[in-house]
C-alpha cells in the first residue's frame, strides 16, 4: 500500500473493538486541524459508519480482514479542512449502486450511508485495482452546518 504522503495512516483489522479507536483518533485529528466540536463529532461519527459499513457488508463480519484509513489536511490551494480515505480488501460493488435505504421505511439500523453524505461535503467511492473498494471524504474548514452534497463514484 503506498501512502501518498498522507499525514496519518492506520491500518486495522476488521474487528468492531478497533472502531472507538478508530473514531477517538478521527475526532483528535479533526480538532487539531481547526474544525469545532459538532463538526468534529460529525466527521468520527461519519468514518464510524463507514468503518462498520465495510466490517458488515463489504468484510460480512469476518473479524480479521485490513481496512485502512488515511488523513490529509487540506490547504494547497484548497479550502482548508481534512480529506480522508478507507480503504478495504473487501469485494467490489458498483459504486453506484451504494445507496442507504429509503429514510420513509422506519427500521433500526441502515443510515450509514445517509450519515456520510449528510456530514461531508464530498464523498466519492470507487473500487480499488485489482481488490476491494475506496471511499474518500472531503469536509471542508467553516462548513459548520449539516446539509447534503453530491456523491460522486467512480470505477478504476
């Protein structure tokens, strides 16, 4: 795996237990990079979904797989903020095809994907050559407030 020099790098297996870890880190490095404590929040309780998305149905359950997350913070000509990817060795889905269950249909469970494109401002998924997918999410610096943005996805 090549790092593209990101700032941090993690790689965990696909246990649940490494979740609160995974989320603590997130919320730390959030903070640090200027972002206040709702969006913050937000952005580990975003990856958290993610993380658990690809623990429950890209890895079903199996508790010993890689998935690896990756942080950057956003400044080169950028709006200041973080950029995050996870990736996995799980098996390959369209990325179109990844949707959260209609929000009318009253059940627990099922908003993840909901979650993640409500609290970033960009989120992009896209199958990883030859195994596996990539999710990355964007959250911009001063997007304080939750509202929904485009998804992107894209197959390499």
């Amino acid at each position: 795996m090549s790092s593209n020099d990101s700032a941090v790098e993690l790689k965990i297996l696909s246990d649940p237990i490494y979740l609160a870890g995974a989320r603590e880190m997130i919320l730390g490095i959030s903070r640090r990079l200027g972002f206040n404590e709702a969006p913050a929040t937000q952005i580990a309780l975003a990856v958290d979904e993610a993380l658990a998305n690809v623990i429950n149905h890209g890895y079903e359950r199996q508790n010993d797989r890689p998935i690896w997350i990756r942080i950057w913070p956003t400044t080169d000509g950028q709006t200041p903020g973080l950029r995050l990817t996870i990736e996995d060795e799980a098996k390959q889905i369209d990325p179109d095809s990844i949707c959260g269950r209609d929000l009318d249909d009253v059940k627990p469970g099922g908003l993840g994907v909901h979650i993640i494109r409500e609290v970033m401002d960009k989120v992009i998924y896209e199958q990883r050559d030859p195994v596996g997918m990539r999710l990355t999410l964007i959250k911009e610096l001063g997007c304080e407030c939750s509202h929904a943005h485009p998804t992107e996805t894209t197959n390499e």
